[in-house]
C-alpha cells in the first residue's frame, strides 16, 4: 500500500511516530510524508523552519515547495508535489489540513488529472458548528464531494461535518499518539523532594496552557473546599500562561496557595517525570462563546492529549464533559459536569480516599492508552480505515473476497 500524507504538523519530527509505525505494519507498505518547504508556526515557536529531507527504509519526508508559509488554509504546494505524485502514485492521499484547505482541493483536482485513482482523505480537529459564504463554501462542497474518508480527531468534528452534508466514512482517532517509551510509570522520589512535595501528599496535577478555558478557576475553588482534609495535598500545576498570577492570588485568598507548586518552561521530554509525581491528573476544560474566528465561534475542548500522556504513566484522570473528554476517558477515569465545583471535589475526594479505586483508575487508563493510543495502536487504527475504504495492502484494490 502506497500512502500520500501531506500536512505542516510533519515539519516537527517527534510528530512523525504515528506515519513511522504505519510504514512498518507491512512489508509492502510505503508512506511519503509530504511537508511544506518553508514554515513559520508563529507562538512559541516564531521562527522559520526550513524541512529536510529523510528516507528511512519504507519511510519518507519529502519537502515541497509551498506559497504560504504560516496559514493552514491557504497552504498550497508547488511543481515539485506533481512531479512527487507521478513518481509514487500513492493509493491514499490524505491532507491534514482541514476540510476547507486548499491544499486538499489541490490535490483531489491533481488526483483526477493525473488518473491515479488514489482515495482522497482529510483530517480536521474543528468541533464546533460554522457558517461559511462564498467563495469557501463552494471550496468545502467541492472537498467534502469528493472526500473518499475522513479522519477526524473528536465525534463531535464528525457530526458538524454530517450536518454540512458530509457522507462517506470517517474514523475518529487522535492526530498523534502517545509515545509509551516516554510517557511510562517511573517515580520520581527526587524530582518530589525538589518540589517540597511531603512524601505523603496526595498531589493533584494540571498540565498545559494556564487559561480560563481550561476550567483552572474551577479546580482551584474545588480544592478550597478540600483544605482542612486532614491527609496533605499539594496541587502542582506544569504548563505556562496568562492565568498564573490569578490562580495564585485566588489560592491564596481561599487559603491553599501554600498548596501550589508551579513547574514552567520544561521542554517536553521532561513533562512525563512531572505526571509521575501526581496521584491524579485533572483537566477540567470548559466550553466558552469568548473565541470567535472568522466562520465560528466559541471553543471547546478539542481531544485533552495529556489524558492519554497521565494514562500511559498510570495516573488516574479526571476530566470535565467538554468536547471530547468523556470519549477519551471513557470508563478509564472519571468525568465531572464542566464548571460543577462540587462534582470536581466529590471526585478528588474518591480519590484521596480511596486507594482501591485509585488503584483501578489506574490499570483501566494505563490499559486504554496502550490498546488505543499509543502511535502503533493509531496506525492500526489507519491502517483498518484505509482497507475500510478498499485499499489493500498488496498494492491493489481489495478483492471482493477480502
């Protein structure tokens, strides 16, 4: 099986896991990762990164000339993807850039130019309901028209994409898995002694962006009402951004700012010895109108990738009922009503409590993030949708037989 992915996620190479382990699923798989030139991400990474290339065995990064450097939607390639699909003849193309890119209508028109007959598929992470006029909704018409499958990374981009009229199949599953020689159970009695965590606190965890979306204020006042408890606590929150000053003075006035310990800054491959010192992870996201782009508007939580990164350490996980959380977890973890200060407490408090259960959080999550989100689970899970679709791995279409 030939397959084509063509995405600016790509540029980054610890971003390629999922493609690698799907080049290794058969011998007669072949996977081109198809990466723009020239990308400027912007944020924390403001500068401009020029691809190189890289063959490793069935594996490939190819870098492509591209007339945008920093807008997914108007990302377009040049010459050099024609020559690039001639010489593979991919079976799969599929475009990583939503379901209105314009690169994705490039190459579904270079497809049918080129009479390569390959199946056309696209990824998005858009979870939300929009409006869009014309002339982007005639190119979305045209995308989702001749869309053979959809990976989409939440049920409900699915759904929002039912209801513009998409039709054919699609499977819901993360853009990037989980790297378990990473991200594995490894304690860290050291790390805790730095952070003057008690080796007998229960310390509850928060990774990711400091913002108001991320019901961090929710957390806090949960934990208030957790201070007398006589068992000690400390709340270690790892991540960076605009909220910390008012967390703080928030834990202060409710008289638990004692209780916070804040890690900044720490490249990623330290993130892993941080959720081993937390007995629960919690991501408590909560839907907002606040955002608004130029089609949608509001925001909700997308998938939560640090669920499964607590789950592949063996760390119990709390999540709200925002987006995609409660499909994450499932009956891995537990889930509370987004913004229910109460039910978040109940549940800290199970957990505190309750070392048996603690226990079988535990197992469950470590068992789901090494069944279904590891990056060789994900190219399983690839893999099965394109044969879904009718693609063999024999570099055929599958017969009607199998």
């Amino acid at each position: 099986m030939r397959v084509l992915v063509l995405s600016h996620t790509y540029i980054v190479d610890l971003n390629r896991e999922k493609l690698r382990a799907l080049a290794q699923l058969s011998p007669d798989m072949e996977v081109v990762v198809g990466v723009p030139r020239c990308w400027q991400p912007g944020g924390v990474q403001n500068r401009l990164i020029v691809s190189e290339p890289l063959v490793e065995g069935s594996f490939r990064v190819q870098p492509i000339s591209n007339l945008s450097q920093n807008n997914q939607g108007l990302l377009t390639f040049g010459p050099d993807l024609v020559q690039l699909l001639r010489q593979f003849r991919p079976q799969v193309i599929q475009v990583e850039q939503g379901s209105r890119a314009l690169a994705y209508a490039q190459t579904i028109t270079l497809n049918r130019l080129l009479g390569l007959k390959a199946k056309n598929v696209f990824f998005t992470w858009w979870n939300l309901p929009y409006r869009l006029k014309f002339p982007i909704s005639a190119l979305e018409a045209y995308n989702l028209r001749h869309s053979h499958g959809l990976v989409v990374g939440n049920q409900d981009g699915a759904d929002v994409l039912r209801d513009r009229g998409y039709t054919a199949p699609y499977q819901v599953m993360p853009q990037l898995g989980v790297d378990e020689t990473l991200f594995r159970p490894q304690p860290q009695p050291e790390l805790a002694q730095c952070l003057d965590i008690p080796a007998d606190a229960f310390v509850v965890g928060y990774c990711g962006r400091f913002v108001e979306e991320k019901g961090l204020l929710t957390l806090c006042d949960a934990l208030a009402t957790l201070r007398d408890r006589p068992q000690p606590w400390v709340w270690l929150l790892v991540g960076r951004g605009e909220l910390q000053g008012t967390i703080q003075a928030r834990a202060d006035g409710a008289g638990i700012g004692d209780r916070l310990r804040w890690v900044t800054d720490i490249p990623h491959h330290q993130v892993p010895n941080y959720i081993n010192l937390m007995h629960s992870l919690v991501l408590p996201s909560e839907t907002t109108d606040r955002f608004k782009t130029l089609t949608a508007k509001g925001w909700k939580e997308q998938f939560g990738h640090v669920l499964i990164e607590a789950m592949a350490c063996a760390v119990p996980v709390i999540g709200s009922d925002s987006g995609e959380i409660p499909n994450v977890i499932d009956q891995a973890g537990l889930v509370f009503p987004e913004g229910n200060v109460s039910a978040l407490a109940d549940h800290l408090r199970l957990l505190m409590e309750n070392l048996t259960r603690r226990r079988e959080l535990a197992e469950a999550g470590y068992h789901r993030a090494m069944s279904r989100y590891t990056n060789r689970a994900l190219a399983k899970q690839l893999l099965g949708f394109y044969e879904e679709l009718g693609v063999g791995r024999s570099g055929s279409e599958k017969s009607a037989e199998g």
